[in-house]
C-alpha cells in the first residue's frame, strides 16, 4: 500500500472509502483478516450498501463498523475526514491548532477541536507503540540537512557534489548517542 506523502495527496486518497476500508483493516489487522469486536470471530461478511461488517457469532450487536474499537468510535465525522486529520496531526513538527485542521478539512473548528482531543488523547495512550530509550528514559532527536542546496555552492563544486544527506541524530540523557541516514535530496 503506497501511502501518501503530502496533504494534498492524503486528502485526495482518503477521499475514497475504499481506501479507507484497506487502510484500517491494515492497521487494525495486520494479518489481513478481520475479526469480529465483541467474539473475536473470523466468520464476518462486508456489508458494501451500509458500510458495516456482520458477524455470524451468537451475540447483541453483530453489526461493526470499522470505528467500532477505535478513537473514531461514536463519532458521526466519516473516516474521509478522520484519516487526513490524522496524518496532519502526525507529520506536522510544531503541532496543528483546530483553525488550521478546520481549515485544511473543511470541517467547522468545533469539529477540528474534537478531532484533535481524540487524536492527542490515542497517541498519548501511547496504542501499542514503545518508547525509542524504553520505559522511564528520555531521548532527545533532532534532524538537519548536511551537504547546503547546490544552487548556493560554486559551480566546479555544483558538478561534483549532487546530493544533500538528512541525518537524524538522538541522544539518550543516560546512554548512548548515535545518528544515522534519513535520507538524499537530489539537487536544489
């Protein structure tokens, strides 16, 4: 699954519900398989015309959607706007405020507000991901381009240098430092 690289690019794949389908049942599920919240059942059909899942077990609600479970759960804002807001909160650096998520969705800021209390509120429970220095160690990371853009550099330099490198460098307050590769950026 090839995932998007932008804003724009977000937006425009998430707008598809079926790309939103195979990317929560990837995330969700990682063997590709999905399982039914309340009895863990494989034995599920997809419902196309109501976007739900039912399932075959012996219990009160065998219909789930994909929200079911998740930070999305009771909340009538469909998954074409959650997923974005998502990959906003998560790539940008300095955070996002609900005015720029409001304006970015085309959500009311209300909304955009909510949308980020949920947001915040699942990646501070931390949902299955493990701290970089483990428990109770704290771990610095910065980033910076080496190499400066070609355009600033002599033109015999120009020609022999091509590429800016990214390292990303972390330094636990206790511990070990080290750096590595983030990645190459041709020319400019």
């Amino acid at each position: 699954m090839e995932t998007p690289q932008t804003l724009q690019e977000a937006i425009q794949y998430f707008t598809d519900f079926e790309n939103c389908r195979k990317f929560m049942v990837a995330v969700r599920w990682l063997d590709g398989k999905v399982r039914c919240p309340a009895c863990n059942s494989e034995k599920v059909t997809y419902l196309q015309n109501a976007r739900l899942y039912k399932c075959y077990g012996d219990h009160p609600k065998p219909k789930f959607s994909l929200k079911v479970g998740t930070v999305f759960e009771d909340s009538p804002i469909a998954l074409e706007k959650w997923l974005p807001a998502v990959w906003l909160v998560v790539n940008c650096k300095n955070g996002v405020s609900s005015w720029e998520l409001h304006r970015a969705l085309g959500v009311t800021q209300k909304t955009a507000w909510f949308m980020l209390h949920r947001i915040r509120l699942a990646m501070q429970s931390g949902a299955g991901f493990a701290k970089i220095g483990g428990s109770g160690s704290e771990v610095e990371v910065d980033e910076t381009f080496i190499g400066g853009k070609a355009r600033n550099m002599h033109k015999e330099k120009r020609i022999k240098t091509k590429v800016r490198e990214g390292k990303l460098g972390q330094d636990r307050r206790n511990g070990n430092a080290g750096t590595r590769r983030t990645h190459q950026d041709e020319g400019n």
